[in-house]
C-alpha cells in the first residue's frame, strides 16, 4: 500500500527507479499467498507457521518475521523461545540478503541456539530439527566469516501437517 496512492496502480515516484525489484517482490508474495491456500486450514501459532512457511520458501524473509512476531508477542515458554529463534533465523537470512553479514552471524547463532533449546515438538507444525540441520553450514561459513553460497534453505512443515 505504501507503494502507490491509494486507489492508484503505478508506484509512487520516489519507487519506479526499483519497479522491477518491487515486481520480483510481489510475485513472489503471490506464490506464497498460493502456496499457503493449498494447505490445510488452521489457526494460531499453526496457521501462522504455515503461513511463514510459505514466505520463507519464496525468500520473504522480513514478512516471515512480521508474521510470527503477531504469534510471538502473547506466546509463553518454550513455544515462545521457538517462535523467538525461527524469527532470529529468518531476520538473519534478512540481513544477510542486504549485505549484512555481522548482524546474519549474531542472529543465526542465536536464533538457532534458541531452537536447539526446546523440544523438537514445540512448534508442532514446523519440523525444528530440519531447520538446524539445514542452518548449521550457514552458521558454520558465517563463523569463519566466509559468505554461504546458494539459496538459503527451505522451512519445512511438520509430516503430522
């Protein structure tokens, strides 16, 4: 909305010179808006992980994080350390999308260690130990101060889901 007037269909000036950024954005919101109608129905923290899913794998991950905070915000113990640390996770391929690989490293490790403190089940819709083994390279380069190479890797839905 912020990016025309409303009721209008161009982008405001001060955005045409990155209309083709703002067009990969939004086709890639449309996929995941898709992706996310073809599950299964759900409400919570469930729907919600469903819908982080979807935006995670289309590398949206600045809306993951708006989405889960929303959950985030009145969830309690471990279910809230889970949610804190796939937030951290997604912030971190965020900031490392725009060129800021100090704050991908501080992020990732601690969103992962907050992941890695909770029971596997703790977010029943999300498969948790899929998403530290899939993160622990990404930690291990950004350690040594190396850039990951490749697309940062998929968040998987649960089998029970």
């Amino acid at each position: 909305m912020h990016l025309i007037d409303p009721g209008g269909r161009a982008l405001l000036s001060v955005h045409a010179p990155h209309a083709a950024a703002v067009a990969v954005h939004a086709t890639r919101a449309r996929r995941a808006a898709e992706a996310f109608r073809r599950g299964p129905l759900g409400s919570g923290v469930a729907r919600a992980c469903r819908v982080a899913t979807a935006l995670w794998n289309e590398r949206l991950f600045f809306e993951v994080h708006e989405v889960l905070e929303a959950v985030w915000k009145t969830a309690t113990g471990a279910e809230r350390q889970a949610l804190q640390g796939v937030i951290q996770v997604a912030v971190a391929f965020h900031h490392l999308a725009h060129g800021n690989r100090r704050g991908a490293r501080s992020l990732l490790a601690e969103g992962r260690s907050r992941v890695a403190g909770v029971p596997a089940a703790t977010l029943p819709a999300l498969d948790l130990p899929a998403l530290l083994a899939a993160t622990a390279p990404w930690e291990a380069a950004l350690a040594h101060l190396e850039i990951p190479t490749g697309e940062p890797p998929p968040l998987v839905l649960a089998a029970e889901e």
